[in-house]
C-alpha cells in the first residue's frame, strides 16, 4: 500500500518552499567556496568531510535523506563524552580518530 503522507502535491510543496531553499542551497554554496579559498592546514577537518559526504546524500536520489545525514552527523559512541571545559558546546560531526562514523 503506498500511503500518501503529505496532503500537499509536489506543485505545492515547490511553490511554497522554493523561495527558502533557495536561500539556503545559496548559503551552503558560498560556505563551500570560502573553505575552499580558505589558506592554511591542508589537512581535511572532519566536520568538512562530514559536511561534503552530507551533500553526496543530497544528491543521491534515495529516500529518507534527512534521516541519513543526520545519521552521519550523529555520534553514536557509547562512551561517555570528555569534559566539554573551554569548548563551545557540540561539534556537529564525529571525528573518525574518535571513533565517530563520519
């Protein structure tokens, strides 16, 4: 049974969601262009990677694309997290030499 799970018809869902979207693939755009023309350390942050393989998801035309990035950007370790004393807060991506899945 392929049940319909949002009354809306793609017509209306593009007509209503467009305009902010568009805004938004914009700004990933120019994000991507300022790491790319950024100088220094050559070496591929992790959140980067994380980042450019969320945008392959993007891309690849299967179902459930939210879930799956956000599945990539989650830490799914079981050990405790270390003191977060002089961070910010959260990362956003798992570092692969910390056991992370990004």
């Amino acid at each position: 049974m392929n049940r319909q799970t949002n009354p809306q018809t793609k017509q209306q869902i593009v007509d209503t969601y467009f305009m902010e979207h568009r805004a938004k693939l914009v700004d990933i755009a120019a994000y991507l262009d300022r790491v790319d023309r950024g100088h220094g350390d050559d070496a591929a942050d992790f959140r980067d990677v994380a980042f450019r393989r969320a945008v392959e998801i993007l891309l690849d035309g299967q179902p459930q694309r939210a879930g799956r990035i956000l599945n990539l950007l989650s830490d799914h370790s079981t050990k405790l997290p270390q003191s977060a004393d002089g961070m910010k807060g959260a990362l956003g991506a798992v570092s692969l030499t910390d056991g992370g899945a990004a």
